[in-house]
C-alpha cells in the first residue's frame, strides 16, 4: 500500500497529538493505572481523529480505510500499549458493526457521539469461560415484549469502568452456536449493568479493564444492531479490523528497535559500544527484516480488504506474525539494555509487558492458526 501526501499529513498530525496531549501524561497514567477516555477521546473527537473511516452523516471523515491503517500505525508513537488499545476499542472493534449494519436511529444515538468523543465505547464479547471461542458464550438476551432483558456478564472489558455503552454480543435464542447471536448496543448506566472489578493486569496498565456483571437489564429491542441471529457473523467482520489493528503496531516495534539502536550505540562494553559487536548489530538487522516483513503482509491484508476481499486468513495471519514479532522484538532488545532493560521505569520494559497481550486478546496464537489451517484446508473435519 502506497501512502499519498494526505496518508503521511494524517500521521504528522496524530504524532504531534500524540506529542502534546497524551506522551507527557502516560507515566502518570501507568501509575495511575487508568487514563482519563471521556477527556482523551473528546480531544481526539475534535480533531477527527475518531471518525476517520467512519459516514460523513454521522460526523466522520468518510475516507476509506487506507487511511485509518495510517492512523494506526502512528498510534505507535504512544508511549505505552494501554491508550492505544483503547482508542482501537473506540475506532476498530466497539463500532465497525454499528458503522455498517445499525439502523440510522441506532447510529444517531450511538455512533455519532462516539465519532464526536463525547461518548466511550467497549465491546462486550469474552466471558470468564468463553475468551477465544466466542461461540461458547452464555449471555442471554430474551424477549419481553418490545424489549430485551439482558443477563450473564462479561469479561477483559477495555474501558469498562468508564464506557458509557458496550457494543454486547449475546445468545438471542436456543439455536446453533453461530446463527443464535445478536449484537446489541448496551447504555452502561442502564439499571443490572454493574462492574464487577477493575481487573490487573501484566502490562497494558493505563488502560482500565473490567469485568461487567447482568442482571436482568432491560433494553428496547430497536438497540439491536442489524438483523437478530446475525452477531456471529457481524462480531467476525469486527476481529478483522481489531486483528488489523494489532498487526498495524508495527510501529512500536520499530520504536523499541530504534531506542535499543540509540542505547547499544551509547552503552560501552568490553572497551567498546553494544553496537559494535557484531551478533548485536546482526541481531537487531534480522528483527528489522522480520518487522519489514510484518509492515507489507499488514499493507498486504488491508489492501485486499479495500477491494472488497474476505481477508480473514491474511489478517488472522498478520496477528499471529504480529503477536510473536512483538514478544521476540520485545525480549532481544531487552537483553541488549542489559540491566537497565530489567528496571521498571524503562520503556522497553513497559513494551515487553504490555505486547505480551498480543498472542491472546483478540483471538489467541492458536485461534489464528486454525482460522489459518481451515484456510487451507488442512484442518481437521468435524
């Protein structure tokens, strides 16, 4: 995918943001454990930098999604993994399906405050016992008349402490697995939604987690998002977008390798700089390559996508490369900080805990792989 004058402006404008409102605030966050979406997001909403991809009628840019690869990936220039996720929450994996498939009320009410920032959004899908096999999810949502009466809960919620709706996946009916879902647009203050626990985590700390306990919550019916019994599918064209959001951090990567490039050279060892010795600067050249490699099967995917292709195999493909690039980049250049890449405080320490997350949020290495072998017909039939 080839960048046009337009692509690289977006990006300067999202890494001078970036420079301004968010880098010099994340070490208070990562502290904090927590940022603050409601004011992040509404400076983003400002600049449109919520929208990108999304109807110009409901307050978007209405460009394609070319550009909101490119967003993305200047996102890497976050100095931590946790407000990044977040916004991918808010622009990649709460709102596609509502984007697409919402009726245009839904949208008014939902959509368009999200685009606006005024409104943070999170997705409602993993469960204590169904993380990666969505298919497995026991949250019911039955009629009652013109409503929905929602109960069961959810679990690794991204800003669930602070949404104001969930984008919630729920088993409208006994039918089979993957033809009994409905997506549905869930008020956060509505009476039964509860937050459980704010959630610890390994890494990814400025960001809140939670899990969402529901107790007979009752919504009209019309928040459904598109046809009843379609959620499955609808939840599936969202991970390609949250899995293209994942390979799309590339760019951090390439920011741990850069700032191990700019230590080794300073750091003396052996009467000499880390940089100098040889199966350093070879080391950090094949991580360079792989990262390279990462970049183009990413551009690759996204391209496809833009033309109207089902890119699940190469986007499944590009997360799992992404996941385990980013644990071999993470702990190799580690290693060359020596003793320093061991303390807290240094950010190649923050980008080896929070990339960890990777391989499992979004769908684990291994649902790639048989998303993958199923592509290719080797996976075993049941």
């Amino acid at each position: 995918m080839l960048y046009t004058q337009e692509h690289q402006e977006l990006q300067r404008s999202v890494r001078r943001f970036i420079d301004s409102e968010i880098n010099p605030y994340v070490d208070e966050w990562e502290a904090a454990e927590i940022f603050p979406a409601r004011e992040v997001f509404k400076k983003m909403g400002d600049a449109g930098f919520l929208g990108i991809n999304k109807p110009k009628e409901y307050g978007g840019m209405g460009l394609d999604y070319s550009y909101q690869l490119a967003f993305v990936e200047a996102l890497g220039h976050i100095s931590c993994g946790g407000v990044p996720m977040a916004i991918g929450v808010q622009t990649d994996m709460a709102t596609p399906a509502l984007a697409r498939f919402g009726s245009d009320e839904l949208r008014r009410e939902f959509l368009a405050p999200s685009i606006a920032g005024d409104y943070v959004a999170c997705l409602g899908v993993s469960e204590p016992g169904a993380g990666s096999d969505v298919a497995s999810i026991r949250t019911t949502a039955r009629r009652d008349g013109d409503d929905y009466v929602i109960n069961g809960g959810k679990m690794w919620t991204t800003s669930g402490t602070q949404a104001d709706w969930m984008c919630l996946l729920a088993n409208t009916s006994e039918g089979a697995p993957h033809k009994n879902k409905t997506l549905i647009c869930l008020p956060m203050k509505t009476k039964g939604v509860s937050v459980a626990r704010k959630l610890k985590k390994l890494g990814m700390w400025s960001s809140d987690t939670a899990q969402i306990h529901l107790d007979d919550v009752r919504v009209p019916q019309r928040y459904r998002i598109g046809q009843e019994g379609m959620g499955f599918t609808y939840q599936m064209m969202q991970f390609q977008e949250e899995r293209l959001f994942a390979a799309a951090q590339w760019t951090v990567l390439q920011r741990a390798l850069d700032a191990t490039i700019e230590y080794t050279r300073e750091r003396k060892i052996f009467g000499q700089s880390v940089l100098d010795h040889q199966y350093v600067h070879y080391r950090l050249a094949e991580l360079k390559t792989e990262i390279e490699a990462l970049r183009a099967l990413t551009h690759d995917a996204a391209s496809r996508m833009l033309a109207g292709e089902d890119v699940t195999p190469l986007a499944s493909m590009a997360k799992l490369k992404a996941g385990r690039l980013g644990r071999e980049v993470a702990d190799s250049c580690l290693q060359f900080w020596g003793g320093m890449g061991y303390m807290w405080e240094t950010n190649i320490s923050r980008i080896l805990r929070d990339v960890r997350l990777s391989s499992i949020g979004g769908g684990a290495d291994e649902v790639m792989l048989g998303i993958i072998a199923k592509s290719m017909g080797t996976a075993p039939r049941k």
